[in-house]
C-alpha cells in the first residue's frame, strides 16, 4: 500500500482506535468504607472532571471495574492527579459573560461528584471542579473536616442591563481560614485581598495558609516542553493541468531531495501524554522538468523543456494524537496546516530546436501557499521520533481572475524522517 493511502486509512480509523485505547498508569482507590486497593487506572485527558473511572488490580489482567463517587472516596495516580469525593451543593450560575443572567443567581444543587486536588497541606486543601457549566474551586479545613465551595458570582445589574457586578464571596472565606491558621502573616493578607478566582492566585493563598514556604507535592496536570531538530527525503510529486500555458497534456513528476526540520511539541498533561501541539519549521527543496508542446496542433513543430527549481521554508501547527502510548514506546497520528514560503529558480521554457530561445516566468507561481499534512510517527525511549507524512495537492500557481488562461501546478509530497527530541 502506498503510504498516502496508509495515512488516509489511518485516519479514517481514527475514531475507533480512540474508542479502544486505554492508558492504564499505577494508582489506588480508596473505597467507601477505608480499604486502600492499589492497581492501575486508566488516565484521560480529563477536560472536566471524570464521573467515573476504569481500574484494574493487574496490568496485564483483563478483569476491570468501574468506580464512582458513589462507592469510592478518593482515587489518585502516581505522581499524576488525585481526586477526592464530594457530597454536598455545587453552584449552578454562569459565570459566562455570554451566559450571564440579570440579577443575582444564588441557583445551586445537591451532588456527589469527585474534586480535583489541586494542593494539599497540614491546615487547608484545595480542590478544583470543572463542568459544562463553570470551572469552581473548593476548599477543605482539614482540622475541622469541612469542604466548601470557595463562591464566585456575576451577572448584570437589573437596572443597568449591560453592567456586569462580580461578587467575590471567597476572599472573606479565605480571610477566615487565615485568621484561623495564618493570623499574622500581612502578606496573606495582601494575597487575599488582591486574589482572582483562578488557580494560580488560590494556590499561592492555600499555599500560605498551610504555613508551606514550598509546595512540593505533585498534583494536577503537568504541562511539559520539548525541542526536536530532524532530518529525511522528501518526495513531491508535481501535477500540471490546464490548457494553457502548455498546449497539450504533461506528465506528473516527482522530485526525491532531503528535508532539515525543528520544532516543539507543547503537552497539555505529560503524564496522560494522550495530545500533543506541536509548532514546526522546515526546509526543503524540489524540481519539475517535461517536455512540453510550443506549437497548438502541430506536433510536428519542435518541442520545449519547461524547468523549475523551489525552494520552500514551511512553517505550521499541528495536532497530535497517542494511540499508544508507554513510556518507552508511543505511536500517533496527527494533522496540521503549513504555511509554505518560496522562493522559485528557473520558470523556463526553453527551445528544443535553438536553445537561445528561452521564455521566462512562464507560469505565475504563489511565494505563500498552504498545504495540508497528515502524519503518523513513533517515538522511542522519548528521545527518537520516525514519522511519515503525507501532504495533499496544493496549487501553487497565482492566476488573475481576468486571466485568459485556466491552468494549474499542484504539488502534494510524501516526507519521511527521524527526528532526535531533547
């Protein structure tokens, strides 16, 4: 199978192959009732948080179970996320400005759901819970064994309809638990009063609270960087058609020249490790010769040689996904767009008969234009990638809208190479 129309079959499976992955990681539960049950669990790209969870007590085992809130206390994966129960009210109001109601919306319910722990200490802990609603934080006083919502409202005044009024009700909660554990500390103080409803600021608040001048321990996700530089062959195939300006029709070719590229992958959560950004820059080069027709209808006429050099530096996003992945071992596949710079050489027609006669610029040709990779690679022991990419035909011709001639050069290409990650 040629290795466009492996890509493209890739990608149509895509959706079932996300359906079937798992990315079972070491962790515990701790059930209702205390028993801690160590296992492994199987870790998402959780954008909200999870409902229920996949555990097993054996890696290779194929038994699983299903947990909820409903019958476990807390869940945590090694040195990656941990969650915690939770019974009690959840506040139901936007705080969306594209949502928000007019007037005060105190609306809340009762549920039993599981809080992310996003830091815990000797006094306070501090939990975030993200639904299709809003992105809430809760606090805990672990001495008293109580949890709350830290509340946050907006809405717009009645009488002024596109006035919006915050009400910051969780920085007197805080001053509260200060007072309680950090009475003298003015640089609380100044946090407090100062905070956002954010994650970054209620950190730093809980943080001093729990009298911790280090937060050392490791929850959440872990967004992390890394740098690749690589090298391969690029193959681009170059398709003409069009009645002008060639007369007649001329073959696609393909010109085989090596590719340099570098770049970043930018992951949201290193630890589930399922989705990666990556921001790309390339070099590469190719060439297109035919024999082409100079006289309409009249092949008995002498022929030309059209030729052409470029010379591209491609700059683009995109997305990839693991479908495998462990940690000496991960497979992706991947889409992205790439915005081609070029600079072009030759855009010759030259005589068969008299080489002295020689038309230049014979088609317009575009300096900027996009093409549209797909991609699947591996990426070994995290340090060496191999991918394989294939890039749908563009054209690169700029052709006036008034033109006469209805003509096009489209490139597509076929990259494969290895790519050394730091």
């Amino acid at each position: 199978m040629k290795p466009k129309y492996l890509l493209i079959s890739l990608l149509i499976l895509f959706p079932f192959i996300l359906q079937a992955q798992s990315n079972f990681k070491p962790g515990y539960v701790i059930t209702i009732n205390g028993q801690t049950i160590q296992g492994f669990i199987n870790e998402k790209e959780w954008d909200t948080n999870p409902a229920i969870i996949t555990f097993k007590t054996a890696l290779s085992g194929a038994e699983v179970k299903n947990y909820t809130p409903n019958n476990i206390s807390y869940f945590e994966i090694t040195n990656s996320v941990a969650y915690q129960r939770y019974s009690g009210f959840i506040s139901t109001d936007e705080t969306n400005t594209a949502k928000l109601s007019t007037g005060r919306d105190s609306s809340k319910k009762q549920d039993v759901v599981f809080l992310k722990l996003q830091q815990k200490g000797p006094n306070v802990s501090l939990y975030s819970y993200n639904d299709a609603i809003k992105m809430r934080y809760f606090i805990t006083d672990n001495k008293a064994g109580k949890t709350a919502e830290l509340i946050f409202r907006q809405y717009f005044l009645p009488e002024m309809s596109t006035t919006t009024h915050s009400e910051n009700e969780y920085v007197p909660q805080l001053y509260d638990l200060a007072a309680k554990y950090n009475p003298g500390s003015a640089e609380l103080k100044r946090l407090i009063e100062n905070a956002r409803y954010s994650l970054s600021d209620l950190k730093k608040v809980s943080q001093q609270i729990n009298n911790l001048s280090v937060d050392n321990t490791h929850y959440g996700t872990s967004p992390s960087i890394d740098f690749f530089v690589g090298a391969g062959a690029d193959a681009t195939t170059y398709t003409y058609s069009g009645a002008a300006p060639f007369l007649y029709s001329i073959p696609n070719k393909t010109s085989v020249a090596p590719f340099i590229t570098a770049g970043l992958n930018f992951y949201p959560n290193y630890d589930a490790g399922r989705f990666a950004f990556r921001a790309e820059i390339l070099y590469t080069s190719s060439s297109y010769e035919s024999q082409v027709d100079l006289y309409y209808a009249q092949p008995e006429k002498p022929k030309g040689t059209y030729r052409l050099k470029q010379h591209e530096i491609g700059l683009g996003p995109e997305v990839l996904y693991f479908i495998y992945n462990t940690k000496d071992l991960k497979v992706y596949l991947g889409a992205g767009l790439l915005i081609n710079l070029a600079s072009y050489s030759g855009n010759t027609t030259t005589n068969n008969a008299d080489a002295s006669q020689v038309m230049v610029n014979v088609i317009q040709l575009d300096k900027r234009w996009l093409s549209y990779p797909v991609k699947a690679g591996l990426l070994i022991n995290k340090k060496l990638e191999v991918a394989l990419s294939y890039a749908f035909p563009s054209s690169i011709t700029d052709i006036a809208s008034n033109s006469p001639y209805k003509y096009a050069l489209k490139v597509s290409s076929i990259k494969g190479g290895l790519n050394y990650h730091f």
